[in-house]
C-alpha cells in the first residue's frame, strides 16, 4: 500500500466508512477525506460509486491490487444480500497497518484506515494509496472475471476442518498471546520513554484479519443451541472443554468450565432452523460457516450449515 517514516497502526471502523449520497458520482480523489486531529490519530477515507458493481465483483478486484503490492496479507469476506467488507493487513511496516473495505449493492465501495495517538502520515500519500485501489475497479464481466479468477488462485475461502476443541485451544492461543502483548505494551513504553499510550484496540487488529471471513468445517458437541431473538437465527455455541487425563481417559472438564476458554459459536443459517430445534446439550453436529465476529474471548461465524 503505502510506507512512511513512522509506522502506522490501523484501526478498521467500519461504520464511519460511508460519506453523503451526493458525493457518490465523485472520483476517489473527491470524496478523499482526513478526519480527525492528528494527535488523535487521523482517519484517512474515500470512496467510489460505480452503478452494477456487485460486492463480490469489488472485493475480489481489490483482493488483487492488494496482492499484487506483494506486501499484504489479505483477510477472507463476508459477503450478505446487500454488502460485503473485507480487511489488507499491510506486512512491511515496523507495526501491521490494517485497512477496512466495505461495498454494497448500490455499487459504493469505500476503503478506510485509521492511524494511532502521535502518529502521521502526508495526506498526498494517504489519498493515493487509497485511490490507487479504487480506480483500479471495474464494472461488467471485465471485473467479475478478474474477481473470480483471484479468488481461486488465493483459495481464501476453501473449508478449514476443525474440530471445536481444536479450534478453541488454536485460537484461544494467539488470544492469549496478544493479549500478553496488551497488558506489557504500557510497560514497554514506560521504559522507552514514549508519552503516547499504547493503541489496544489496533494491537488486536491483526488477529481479527487473520481469521475473518474464513470458513471452518467445525465438528463438535453442543453446549448451548438457544434462538436469538436480535438477528433471529439459532446460536449454537460449542462445547470446548478439554478432556483430562492422558488420552481423556479422565473424561471432560466440567461443562460449567466452557465459557472459561475461547468459545466458538455458530449462528445457523435460516434453511437451518429445522436442525437448530433438534440440538440438545452434549449432542454431536458438524457445521460450515464463515467467521463474521472475533474478540479475545470468542470467535463466531454466521451462515451455518450442517455437513453431513
């Protein structure tokens, strides 16, 4: 994407991304904006408007440009019935620089990214690394051929099997790592001497990345399977508690111990209301979803199936 003398942190804000309707039919370089004060941490941001564009036409057209730069892990997508977002984590930098990419049916595509308390970045670089992306976009069969073509060559969206168990211990160790990392970052600039508090929030960006918008193959017993009445779908939470002893002959840890470790639940998805009335505590179920939610405690995908 873009390098500078001081490193970025970025935060994704995904619900600051959009502009006015009447800045839509602007170039990039038009609807470019810098928010904030810098002591803050600035919030750099535009968008596009390209009236056909499909979400997964554009993600996968910005997937490639991303890639291309050769410096940047990209995260998978999350794409509903009328939007899609992805994350570029930018690699090269002394601290991962994170940028949020949303589009929607309308054919709006906005790219944001939001640095840390203390530090900058010249506008002029900012904006042409944004557009440099987003005027790399493509409208018809041209885009969607290029989209297609990225997304099987990357194989970002091939199932990862796993097992609850498995994915809890995996996942809940690169939480509790990064949250070592969290709690020591406030010493750590004690004795370097730096006035500006670390930015916890952006330290945990990078987890999120690597994870969202994944799919997992998970097979695992219930612990909880209850409606939720907000999204109105069935929430099956996972049963993630180790077996004791060596080889488990001690049997499982105590279920009331579950939500101790990192939990893993999966909101089915609606042709799936049928199974989510028939799971009970401790019955087996083996799910495809996509991660839409990570935090240090817990991970959950959305679009769950069964997989027979």
């Amino acid at each position: 994407m873009w390098t500078t003398k001081t490193p970025w942190v970025a935060v994704a804000v995904a619900c600051t991304l959009g502009m006015a309707a009447s800045a839509s039919a602007k170039t990039c370089q038009q609807n470019f904006r810098s928010v904030g004060d810098p002591r803050n941490g600035q919030f750099f941001t535009s968008e596009v408007t390209l009236p056909g564009l499909k979400p997964r036409s554009a993600l996968g057209q910005l997937r490639k440009a991303a890639l291309d730069e050769g410096n940047n892990f990209v995260s998978g997508d999350v794409i509903t019935e009328t939007e899609g977002q992805m994350y570029v984590l930018q690699t090269d930098t002394k601290v991962p620089l994170v940028s949020v990419i949303t589009a929607s049916n309308g054919g709006n595509v906005a790219v944001g990214t939001k640095l840390s308390p203390g530090q900058t970045a010249k506008e002029e670089d900012a904006r042409s690394a944004l557009c440099g992306w987003l005027d790399k976009l493509k409208t018809g069969p041209e885009g969607e051929a290029i989209a297609e073509a990225v997304r099987v060559s990357s194989g970002f969206d091939k199932p990862i099997q796993a097992t609850a168990v498995g994915m809890s211990t995996e996942m809940g160790k690169d939480s509790k790592r990064l949250q070592r990392e969290i709690n020591t970052a406030p010493l750590k600039a004690l004795f370097s001497g730096s006035s500006t508090p670390p930015d916890t929030e952006a330290m945990y960006q990078p987890l999120l990345v690597k994870y969202f918008g994944r799919r997992f193959i998970i097979d695992g017993q219930v612990y909880t399977a209850q409606p939720n009445r907000f999204t109105n779908t069935i929430e099956v939470g996972y049963l993630v508690t180790k077996m004791k002893g060596i080889g488990g002959i001690g049997g499982r840890q105590s279920n009331d111990n579950n939500n101790a470790n990192f939990t893993v639940h999966c909101a089915l998805a609606p042709d799936q209301m049928a199974l989510g009335a028939t799971l009970r505590e401790n019955d087996w179920v083996k799910l495809d979803g996509v991660v839409d939610k990570m935090d240090t405690g817990g991970v959950h995908l959305r679009d769950c199936r069964q997989v027979k």
